[in-house]
C-alpha cells in the first residue's frame, strides 16, 4: 500500500521528525492519525517507508497537523514533502441547513466507517495480549508480565474508549434529524486525549522490550511476525472542523464541538512541542552524527553582566553560542562560547556552590518604563500604518526603536536562575523568567542523560564545523519580541483573563500540592497566580478564580508543584524556587473562544496528571468601566460620602479594615496587591461588607491575605465614580504634564485640597499605607512604582459618563497616554514627603483648578 494513495488516508501531514531509527513509530499505531505497518523482529518498516526516512537513513515519527483545513488525503511529493490538496469544492462551507445537516451526517458516516476499522484492528493486536498474560505465570513464560504491560501499555485503555465512543454514536445516526445531538460525544473523547499522551510518552520503552524479546525468545519472534496492523484513523481535530462547518451556530452542538475542538487543539499543541519536525542531523569530522533537539534564546550572567546567548542542545552537549557581527550582505555566523559534554553536564545547586553570582537587576520601575515605551511606540506604529500619508520609513524607524526597547526588556527581566556545572570545574549561569521554561530545559537535557553518553573533547575543526551548522539547524530564528512579529500575527490579548482551577487527578501517592498560572506579556512569561495549597492529598480540589492581567497574551500556563517545608532548603536565594514540579502543561488563548460571556471548561493533561480548570475574558476597557450605580445599601458601588455619612466615620470601615489586616501580616508578603486574591474569596468577604456580618473580623482573620488585598482593590474599582472624582480627571491629567517643579507642586497640592473631605482623607490614608508597604520592597518586592501601576488607574478612571470620549483607542494600547498619565498622578503623590489633611486645609494658595 503506497501512502498517500488511500481514499480513507485522511488528517496527517508527515514532515521529517527528530527521531532516530530505535525511536520510530513502527508496530503501534499512533492514536488520532495514522500508521501503516509491519510488526517484525528486524524493527517495523511501514509501507512507503522510504518516503519517511530522513537524509542520515533514520525512520521518521510523523508530525500531527493543526491546520483548521478539511480532512485532506495525504500526499507526498517526489522531494518528501508531504502536502495537503485542496479539499473538494463540493465540501466547501455553504447551501442551506438541510444540506449543511446532510454533510454532517456524511462527515460523521465517514468518521464512524473510520472507527469501526479502527475498532477491529486494536481487537487484533490484543488478541495475543490474552495468551500471552497466560502463559506468564507458567514455569515456561513467553513474556513477563511486566514486558507484556510494557509492549501493550494503554492499548485497552484505547480500545475501550474508542469501542465506547463508537456504540453511544451508532444509535444516533441510525436516527439522524435536526435534533439528534453528538456535540457532548465528542466532549467526551477529546477530554481522554491524555491516554494518547502516555502511549506517547511510553513508545520507545515499548519498542526496545518489543527488540529484546525478539532476539530473546524465538516463540515470541513468531508471534511478531504474523501481526499486522494496518489502520487509517481520521485527525479529531479535522473532524471537528468539519462538523462545526455544517452545524449552525445556534444549534446545541456548537458549542459543545467547539469546544471538543479547543480540547484537541490544546493536546495536539503538546504532542508536537515534543515531537519536533524541524530537528536536523549534523555529521562531525568524526563521522559523529549529532542531533538538534531544542534550541532557543537565555540570558547568560557572564563576569557580572547579562549577555543574551543562543543555547543549543544536542543529543550528546550542550552549546552556547553568540551571533558574529558580520558586514552588510555576508552571512550571519554563530560564535562559540563554551559547551559542554552531557556526560559532564550537572545542574548546580546552592547547596554545591560555596557563593551564588550576585545578580544585577534593574529597579521595578525602569521595567515598568521600558514597557511603556514599548506600548507608546506600538500605539504611534498603528497610527502610522492608519494614516493614508503613512510612510513605511517612518514604521521602519519605529520598528527599529520598539525593537532595542523589547531587547533591553528582554535581557533585563528574567531573574529565575539556571545553573549548570561542568564536572571539571566551570558552572554556568542562566536567568529565565519561567520556572515552566527552566523546568523544560532541565528535562529536555535529563531525558538525553539516561542514554549511554561519552565524554567527548571536540577539536578546533570539529567545534568550528558544529558551530557553523547552528545557523542552518536553528529552530527558533528571532528573539522573541513584537518588532519580529508579522503583521498577520495575532496582537493577543489586552484585558482580563478569569481563571478557576478547580481540581487535579493522577498523583500516585499524597503530597502537599498547588498550582501557579502563567501568562505571556512582551515577549516573556510571567508568573501571575497561585493557588493554596492542599496538603497530603492525591486529589486536590481548589476550586479557587483569578482574575489575570493579559498585556498582549497568546498563552496561559498551568504548572502544578509539590511544597517544599525543608528549611534548610528556603530563603536562600530570593529568586530560587525549591518547590518540586509535578507538571506542567499550556493552552493557547483562542480569542475566538475566550472572548465569551460563558465559561470555558478545559483539561491539562501533564505527566499522567490532569487539572480541570475553566476560563473566560474580559477586555480591559469592559473591566474598568464605572457605571451608575442606585444603590443606596452596602458599601460596594456605593458613592463614598454615603458610606462615611451612614458609618459616621471619616473613611469607610472596609477601607481601615483590610488596610488594618494587611499591614498586621500582609506586609512582607511577595506581591501583595500585585498576586490575584481568590475570587470567591473576594466575593465573600464582598458580601460580608456589604451585608455589614458580625463576624467579619473573624472572616479577615483566617482569610489569604491576597484575598483581602484584592477586595480593597474591589472596592475601589467599584466605586460609582473614581476616589479622586471625575470633576478633576482632567485638571489631575494636564497638572502631571507640567514641566515646572514648582507650578506642578502648587497644581497637584491644590487638586488635592478640591477633593471633598471623605475622599481626600480616604486617599491620604490609603497614600500613607502603600507608602509604608514599599518600605519593605526588598521582602515584598513591590515598589512605589509597582503600587503606582496597580492602583493609578483604579483611583483615577473616570466614569462611564466622563469617558465618552476613547481613552484607548486601540485594543493593543493597554498602557495608552491616559493609563501612563493615571500611574504618574499617583506615582507623585507617593514620592512626596508626607501630607496631612490639617496642613492642607490651612494652607490656602491662589490657583485656580482650571489648569
């Protein structure tokens, strides 16, 4: 059988792969694509091998496609390239419902002739499985049961879901109307993906038992010979496409395949991470044959400075390389900075290091800047390319300016280390600004350690030719910024992501277990919640909602982590995180399917471990908007002379309350106002204000403290217009502008003394706190400048009725001049020395609020 030339080979696009012969996929068939081949005791050659061999003669794994195209037939050019034809004009989207209905039916009659193949033939291959199992606990055993489990690992488990998938769907098609529903079926299958992913992971194991008992026991030699699979198994996630083409939007599948699709998409992401198609062989002097299997862009603290290197792993060492500044016209080059043997290669703990490097890192604000910039100068791009005299000169000139501010970002933000030792005495030190990235890099060079590596010296020649072929073998061209980005590409997202981690399955034995959330934001990741932790548990349920700040995200990361109480292992390093992962896994931020008013419920599959969480988006302009409030009761959206008039109080009760309770054990904790507080512990404690509970001091108590800093946040945001009123906004905007110390100190003193006396007292308490929390930056690690950017624009915004007028005008600008301005107005009130309610009224200066 000639790949390719099937009518039934459907959703698979084969590229070359990383693999090397042992690590083909030649007797299983992989789940969710297809395979065609022989089980034999030399190895397994599908038909048409030959077009899957790479150039150095290796087997190939096959690449899954995610391209959101109709089910192609897979066809292979004369150079290997494997191509996708256009899909049938007949089954293109169009017609009316009944015949939209009618296609569905043929996509899932395709779809079930598909499984019931595939069905028939995972009953054959566990057909020895069952003799085998028999015969192992005899006195003369083909296998072991434990080389059995190893060989025919999850293919029940398949079989089983598959069988059952295929005899709820049967019935539903025998009876086929407008009304039959198949979307939940779907749901179902896509939500035990996670089997896949083990089979996967337990491939090679399987193949080399599958070599050895061959060679071992001549009967088992037989029984591998005459089994066969051949099977062709359509690609879910083009399935679905399908269906959701033919199904109208109303209808009640929609939904539900939409987000089986997502479901797919998410693990099919995963899959392809660890199986990449881009990974080149390169053959030394020596006639070595090394392999690329990861490379990309660190920092590298180097004599006391940061340098931005190239790493490159290959199969036996790893190389740090730096690009050559070459003349115009002439070929880029890398040059060699050091590498070493993964035979000599171990990771460096603090507890080896007799003194850790001091890392140099840029004051909190100066990064907060340079983002700003960046988002100034990505604001002024879009007007350029807007404008009907735009001129490509001046976008270029731009481009070049966001460029060297996202490069400097880059360098200067991570601050997570990665030390690597050399056995001969050299360590290394990178700064990465994900412990999901630090973690990958660790596993990627962990994984290549279990084989039998050699120690290897390489000469001048052998080093030079390795170092030239990093230009050609590179995976990852660009360092990772906007300006490298085409202008197709997605901006991401600008707002607020909602995000509740509810539970997670699959440990073997209890631990004490949390989770944090990370998210991307200019062009690095970045920590933005974490979860409690739930002690000596196989099954945690948090069940805990974050509210995440998006600047520009495409990606949101689920690491889950084991807690570290051993104290000799803490507070070493402010930046080191001694904590044990437990997995990891990301979703891409479709923002087709975010941007939904509904909740998303989604499963991350990561080492055998599943975390259930769900997810839906808020766009930044909808989040900050203050709207009228009517409501005369409680505090929350209530105008703040109200409250103070009914408590008979000078700054409302919840107000001194949590600011009370922050600074009596909240104080010195890591992020405090910037880490999301657990929503529905906020929205607890919201109701408890607001219904006014005697027991409230006891709730604050015994509630996370993140959780009371968040409801302060709340309460602000909240408020029907902001704390320092819409009458001012545009006195306080054109006061922060003035460049004159003295007329901006006589300005923004004399705004404050217009504010009515519950407000300003209020702000004045709440001045004098954050200024008492950024005492304690060091521990805290929150600025003046941090709580300025967290607050600012929750004092400041105006009100729906004041904000007519588009304060951002594009969805990318979430740091639009308003926002910049909203921060600096806060930010100068903070860094003057301390001022008092009675000074301020005493002193009287002629200057008028019109500015």
């Amino acid at each position: 059988m000639q790949v390719g030339k099937s009518p039934n080979c459907v959703g698979l696009v084969c590229q070359p792969c990383p693999l090397t012969t042992s690590d083909a996929p030649s007797w299983h068939n992989l789940p969710m694509t297809f395979q065609y081949f022989n089980y034999n005791t030399d190895g397994y050659e599908g038909d048409g091998a030959e077009d899957r061999k790479s150039q150095d003669g290796s087997e190939t794994m096959p690449f899954i496609d995610e391209s959101p195209t109709m089910s192609p037939q897979l066809c292979v050019r004369p150079d290997g390239e494997a191509v996708s034809p256009t899909p049938p004009e007949g089954l293109l989207p169009g017609g009316d419902i009944e015949k939209g209905l009618e296609m569905k039916k043929l996509v899932l009659s395709g779809f079930m002739a598909s499984e019931e193949i595939y069905i028939n033939q995972l009953e054959a291959l566990l057909l020895p499985m069952r003799p085998l199992k028999a015969t192992a606990t005899t006195s003369k055993p083909v296998l072991t049961m434990e080389q059995i489990e190893t060989i025919f690992y999850k293919i029940q488990d398949i079989y089983e879901i598959h069988k059952e998938f295929y005899d709820a769907l049967f019935p539903n098609i025998q009876q086929w109307d407008d009304k039959v529903t198949v979307g939940h079926l779907f749901q179902k299958l896509a939500s035990q993906l996670g089997v896949y992913k083990a089979f996967v992971d337990n491939y090679k194991v399987a193949l080399e038992t599958v070599e050895k008992c061959s060679q071992a026991n001549s009967q088992f030699q037989k029984i591998s010979e005459v089994l066969s699979l051949t099977s062709t198994s359509l690609t879910l996630t083009l399935v679905l496409h399908d269906l959701l083409k033919h199904t109208p939007k109303e209808h009640p599948d929609f939904a539900l395949l939409q987000d089986a699709l997502r479901i797919s998409q998410n693990f099919l992401s995963s899959i392809n991470e660890e199986i990449d198609p881009r990974r080149t062989a390169v053959t030394t002097p020596k006639g070595e044959a090394r392999q690329l299997v990861k490379d990309g862009f660190l920092v590298e603290l180097s004599e006391g400075s940061r340098k931005l290197r190239h790493v490159f792993l290959f199969t036996d060492l790893l190389l740090c390389a730096k690009m050559k500044k070459t003349a115009v016209g002439r070929n880029q080059q890398y040059e060699c900075k050091w590498y070493i043997p993964l035979a000599d290669l171990t990771f460096q703990t603090l507890d080896d290091s007799d003194s850790c490097p001091h890392v140099q890192t840029l004051p909190e604000h100066e990064i907060e800047e340079m983002k700003i910039k960046i988002s100034v100068i990505k604001s002024e791009i879009q007007k350029e390319k807007k404008a009907q005299k735009g001129q490509s000169r001046i976008v270029d000139r731009l481009r070049k300016k966001m460029n060297e501010q996202e490069s400097c970002l880059l360098l200067h933000s991570p601050t997570i280390p990665f030390r690597i030792h050399s056995k001969h005495g050299k360590s290394y030190l990178f700064l990465l600004s994900s412990d999901y990235e630090r973690s990958e890099w660790r596993e990627s060079i962990q994984k290549l350690q279990k084989k039998d590596l050699q120690s290897c010296v390489l000469s001048t020649l052998e080093l030079q030719v390795l170092t030239s072929s990093c230009f050609k073998l590179r995976t990852v061209h660009n360092i990772p910024v906007t300006s490298n980005k085409d202008d197709e590409e997605s901006p991401g997202l600008y707002g607020f992501l909602h995000v509740i981690v509810h539970s997670a399955t699959g440990f073997k034995e209890s631990a004490n277990l949390y989770c944090t959330l990370e998210v991307d934001s200019f062009g690095y990741f970045v920590s933005k919640a974490k979860t409690r932790v739930f002690r000596d548990t196989t099954e945690p349920h948090w069940n805990e909602e974050f509210e995440i700040e998006l600047e520009g995200s495409q990606c949101l990361r689920i690491l889950c982590y084991e807690k570290c109480y051993d104290k000799s292992k803490l507070n070493k390093d402010d930046n080191e995180i001694v904590d044990k992962i437990m997995g990891k896994g990301q979703v891409q931020l479709d923002p087709q399917t975010v941007q939904s008013k509904n909740w998303h419920v989604d499963v991350i599959e990561m080492n055998g471990i599943k975390v259930e969480f769900s997810m839906k988006f808020t766009s930044r302009d909808l989040s900050l908007k203050r709207t009228p409030s009517k409501k005369q009761s409680g505090v929350f959206g209530v105008k703040i002379s109200v409250v103070t008039k009914r408590e008979r109080s000078k700054v409302p009760y919840i107000v001194r309350q949590c600011i009370e309770e922050v600074e009596k054990r909240g104080i010195e904790e890591v992020g405090i106002y910037r880490i999301s507080g657990v929503a529905t512990d906020i929205q607890a404690l919201k109701a408890a204000f607001d219904t006014n509970t005697k027991d409230i001091l006891v709730m604050l108590s015994d509630m996370d403290i993140n959780a009371i800093a968040g409801t302060l946040k709340l309460y602000f945001r909240e408020l029907p217009e902001p704390l320092l009123t819409d009458r001012l906004y545009p006195a306080f905007m054109e006061g922060i502008a003035l460049s004159d110390p003295a007329a901006k100190e006589n300005c923004m003193m004399h705004l404050l003394r217009s504010l009515p006396d519950p407000n300003l007292i209020t702000f004045l308490t709440l001045l004098e706190h954050l200024k008492r929390v950024a005492e304690k930056e060091p521990v805290n690690k929150m600025s003046l400048h941090n709580l300025a950017t967290v607050f600012g624009p929750t004092l400041l915004r105006p009100s729906e009725s004041e904000s007519s007028k588009p304060h951002i005008t594009l969805a990318s600008d979430i740091w639009s001049h308003d926002v910049m301005a909203q921060v600096q107005v806060l930010l100068y009130y903070l860094q003057h020395p301390p001022i008092s309610f009675a000074e301020l009224k005493r002193n009287t200066l002629y200057f008028s609020t019109d500015v």
